[in-house]
C-alpha cells in the first residue's frame, strides 16, 4: 500500500510541470501567475501561437532529423554490435572497451573539433552535421544491443550457418526478428533525443527555415516572451507527441531495457 501511494506521489510530482504547462497555456495573459486554474479557457492561444509560431515548417524538419538519426543508428549500431557479440575475431574485447571509453568524454569536448570538421567538409547550415553521425554507431546503443545479442542461443545461428546462411543473412533473418524489442528501445531513444536536441541544431544550423522544434521553440520564446500563454500553447503541442509515443510504446521499451542487461 505505501509502495503504491509513493509511486503514485512521485508520478504526480513528475507530471505536475506538464499539468501547470497545459493550463496555463488555456489562461488569459493577466492570469498567467496569478492563478493556478484558469478563470475561463483562451483557446486563442493556441490558434494565435501556431499561426505566430511556423510548427509546421519546423515539424517537417524534427520529423527529417528524427528519421534520418533512428534509421542510421539501428542499422550501424545492430551491425557493429552483431560483430562484437556474435563473430568470433582476435582483439573484439580490446576494441570493445576502446568504444566504452570514448562514452567517458563529454559532448563540450569534443564539439569545437567536429564543428571545424563539418566547417571543412562545407557542412554548415545543413542537416548533415545532425544525421550522418548517427550512421557511425554510438557507443550506448552499441553496448546496448551487443547485451541482447550475448542472450540469443549460440544453436541458433550455428543452425542457420549449417543451413548455408552467409553472417550477413543470419544478422538478417535470425537475429534482428528476435532483437525487436531492443531495438525499438534504441529507437525511441533516439528519436526522443533528436526531437529534444536544442545544442546541435543551435550549433550547425544558421537558416531559421531549417530549424527543428526545439531551437524554433526558443527563438519564438525570445520573439513573444511577453504573450505566455502562446508561448505555453506550442510547448504544449510540442510536448504532447513524446508523451504519446511513450505511453504506447512503454511496454516495448522497458522490455527491451531489461532483456538488454540479462547477460554481461
């Protein structure tokens, strides 16, 4: 009983920054800190702050980068993560802990050296910069799916070579059928730090047409810091899809992370 009553207390203290968002984005500008309910519900500030606010052209531009990034990682990830697990080869383990290692160094770190080689590669002001490192693998996801892929029974893929069936067919037909729910964990990790990333796109992108959700939400907070309550309507239309795709896919994603961790 206690251990319900904490959960559901922890719940509401976590959602309860979306609740004030989504309400305050119904109050009328004068109630905006004075209120906790609304007086009446403006449903102005929604019409007016889509209209102010280009979600549709920066919409388009999240959904680009966010595809781009989940296809490149779960295809280069699951590739070098099958090389590591499943392909017997001298110094695996050795280059293994060399990627580990590099998830040690921040981001700040490395930032100026690859901002002057996307500078070099004449990459500036376009999404390049933001989608082809993710079809260069990325340390986490690597370690995550090499964890599921050590849990795949050794007879499995011993059978399918028996059978004639190349690595590539067996990373294929055998092992990505049973690797879903992992798989769709990186993806949703992936796409939930894409639509989030605010540094990245603030880095490489300079066209205002090109920007995605996150970096257009902030220049349309320094445009209409004033008007609150457009400002809550669109944070609210932005926050509302993570919310949704995490609600139906939960179920898929701690399956994925806890089948993940069964063998080290």
């Amino acid at each position: 009983m206690f251990v319900y009553g904490g959960l559901v207390f922890l719940s509401a203290l976590f959602f309860a920054p979306f609740v004030w968002l989504a309400m305050t984005s119904f109050k009328p500008e004068n109630e905006t800190f004075s209120r906790v309910l609304p007086s009446r519900l403006v449903w102005e500030n929604y019409a007016k702050g889509l209209v102010h606010f280009p979600f549709a052209l920066y919409l388009r531009n999240t959904l680009v980068l966010c595809s781009a990034n989940v296809i490149g990682s779960v295809v280069s990830c699951s590739l070098v993560a099958y090389g590591l697990a499943r392909i017997p080869w001298g110094g695996r383990n050795v280059l293994f802990g060399l990627l580990l290692s590099t998830m040690m160094l921040p981001a700040q770190v490395t930032m100026v050296p690859m901002f002057a080689v996307f500078k070099w590669l004449g990459w500036i002001d376009t999404f390049l910069p933001l989608t082809v490192p993710a079809f260069l693998g990325n340390a986490f996801f690597v370690f995550l799916l090499r964890q599921f892929f050590l849990t795949i029974p050794g007879e499995l893929t011993d059978a399918a070579r028996l059978d004639g069936c190349t690595e590539f067919d067996i990373y294929r037909r055998v092992v990505l059928p049973l690797a879903t729910p992992s798989l769709a964990t990186v993806a949703l990790f992936v796409f939930l730090n894409t639509w989030n990333d605010f540094m990245g796109p603030l880095v490489y992108l300079y066209d205002d047409t090109k920007f995605p959700l996150s970096l257009g939400l902030a220049m349309f907070t320094s445009q209409y810091g004033s008007f609150w309550g457009q400002l809550m309507a669109v944070s609210t239309v932005m926050t509302l899809p993570i919310l949704v795709l995490f609600f139906f896919t939960q179920r898929t994603f701690i399956q994925g992370i806890t089948m993940s961790g069964i063998k080290g």
